[in-house]
C-alpha cells in the first residue's frame, strides 16, 4: 500500500514536471524563434533552390522583409509541448536512477542519459525504457510515449514551412499554408512514413544537443554551487544556462545541418539524398567541411537565450511549485 502510495505521488510529480516543462519550453520557443529561422535559411543556402552563402544579417533582414521571421511557428511549439516535457523529464528520472544507494552519478552516464532521452523524445520506440520494473521512468515513459509520434513529424513541418518563407517574395505560393494543410499534403505526396523522413538525423541530433545541454547545465551548476561561486539561484541558472547553450550548439550542429536538408526534400525522385550519410558527404565534398556548421552564430545566438529563458522560468516554476530544483 505504502510502495503504490509512493508510485502514485512519483507520477503526480512527474506530470507537474511535464505540464512546468512544456509552458517554460513555449516561452522559449515564442522568444527566440526568429533566430531558428535565420539558421534554417542559411543552412538550405548552397542547395536547390538555394541562392548561395549570405550573411546572417542580410538573411534576417529578408525574413523581416517577406514577414517569414514567425513562419511554422505553430508546428514548432507543437513540437517542443511533446519533446522537451519527454526529455527533461526522462533526463531527471534516469539519473536519479543511476544515483540510487547515494552514489555519485559520473559525468559519462550523464552524457549518456542526456543522449537517450533526447533520443526517446524524438523517435518512436516499440517498448517503454525500463530501467528497473517498478521505477517512475517505466509508467511515465509508457503515459507519454505517444507524444514522441507526434514530435519529429512536428519539426519536419516546421522545417518546410520555414523554407518556404524563402519563396514568398519571389511571388511563389508556398506549399503549405499551416500544420493542417502540411499534414493532408505530406501524406498525399508521400505517404503517412513521410511524415518521419529525416528521424534518423533528427534523432542524431538529438543524442548530441541533449547530450550536450543536458548534461553540461547539470554539471555546470553542480560545479559553480559545489565551488561556492553562487548559490542555487539565478546568478547559477543563467552561467550553467550559456555553458549549455554553448556545448549543445557545438556539437549538434553538422547533425542538425543534415536533419535541415534531408527533411526539406520532398518526394524520393526528387530527392537530392538518399541518406543522411550521402547527404553528410555531399555537404563536404561541394561545400567543405565548415559548411557542417553552417548557422552556427544565429544556432548559437538562438540557443543561449533558448536555454536562459527555459532554464531560469523552469527553476523559478518549480520553486513555486513546491519542487526540487533540477
């Protein structure tokens, strides 16, 4: 009785966790998603359809211009109220699980804990993580598992739309007029498994900027607490917040140039890459190497006050809302 009280409160907690996640990704999101569409321009440029390299000024200049700085706006939110809750949420749980007995959690099963479940949020799996039989993480994991169908078809939507922006003052129709009309048209043209094309980069990515946000602000403000530079507050939350930004932006980068060109093609026969491999080693041979960072400034720039503005109004709701801090 006592063990089914103790589950049942783990799952109201994990919930509260969920519902605090997702309105402090929304605010994140609202804030700073004109930076994520310059990135997406600048990472399509040097493709068909394409106009060559541009700088970043001249490419947020246009969004202004032809009124795309919030295009795709909606599948992107709609994304991150399905993604971040799974992730963040996932991330906590299986390090408590790994900090069981008292022990100290390393900072490689950090890294790996961050991976999986940004991993777990973005791409479907047959069976929920089961760490232990009777954890928290199995029956949350199960609850939500339906919320990862629905987050990289989400992106994907987002991605073309935002593309599409490019095209509007050229007087062009863009393909897609909101989710509603994306969705009917991909299945249409490509059929329901179209939806999901580019997961596997999509997925990629997410192990990287998961593994490298998550695990670099846990870390970052454990550290700048346990040395005494601050206490848990938000002078802590903002440092731990830009060191996260930083390292998620370094590393996801060429995985999320990949994910931005595969999930803009369209039909297969149209499709300049059969794989995310082919189009890794295509981006290289016609474009360099750096061109895998491509977007990096406004990835990054978007990125820092992405992770401020969740990390801070998520410490700050939980404070409120009687919950440890994270």
């Amino acid at each position: 009785m006592a063990a089914h009280t103790e589950a049942a409160a783990g799952g109201r907690g994990a919930l509260a966790k969920v519902s605090l996640s997702s309105v402090s990704a929304a605010m994140a999101e609202a804030s700073t998603y004109p930076l994520d569409a310059v990135k997406t321009r600048l990472q399509l440029h040097r493709i068909p359809g394409g106009a060559g390299g541009r700088g970043v000024i001249r490419v947020a200049a246009e969004l202004v211009r032809d009124g795309g700085a919030y295009r795709g706006f909606s599948p992107a939110v709609l994304r991150h109220l399905m993604y971040t809750p799974l992730r963040i949420v996932g991330y906590e749980h299986l390090r408590s699980t790994l900090a069981s007995e008292g022990r100290e959690v390393g900072l490689f099963e950090k890294a790996l804990a961050g991976g999986l479940s940004g991993v777990a949020a973005q791409r479907p799996i047959k069976q929920p993580i089961d760490v232990h039989a009777n954890t928290v993480v199995t029956n949350v994991t199960r609850e939500y598992q339906i919320l990862q169908v629905v987050s990289s078809p989400a992106d994907l939507m987002k991605v073309r739309m935002q593309a599409d922006s490019r095209i509007l003052n050229q007087g062009i129709q863009p393909r897609y007029t909101g989710i509603a009309d994306a969705f009917t048209k991909i299945i249409r043209a490509e059929g329901f498994r179209g939806l999901w094309k580019g997961v596997v980069p999509n997925a990629q990515r997410a192990f990287l900027v998961n593994m490298g946000e998550l695990t670099c602000y846990d870390q970052a403000k454990r550290l700048i607490i346990r040395k005494q530079i601050c206490d848990d507050n938000l002078y802590a939350h903002t440092l731990a917040s830009v060191a996260s930004g930083l390292s998620a932006t370094t590393l996801s980068c060429p995985a999320d140039v990949i994910k931005t060109r595969m999930m803009n093609q369209g039909k297969e026969g149209k499709a300049m890459y059969r794989s995310s491999y082919d189009c890794l080693v295509k981006t290289v041979r016609h474009e360099g190497v750096t061109a895998l960072w491509k977007g990096f400034l406004p990835t990054w720039a978007r990125l820092g006050p992405w992770q401020f503005v969740f990390w801070v109004s998520y410490e700050k709701l939980r404070q409120a809302s009687g919950i440890s801090s994270f």
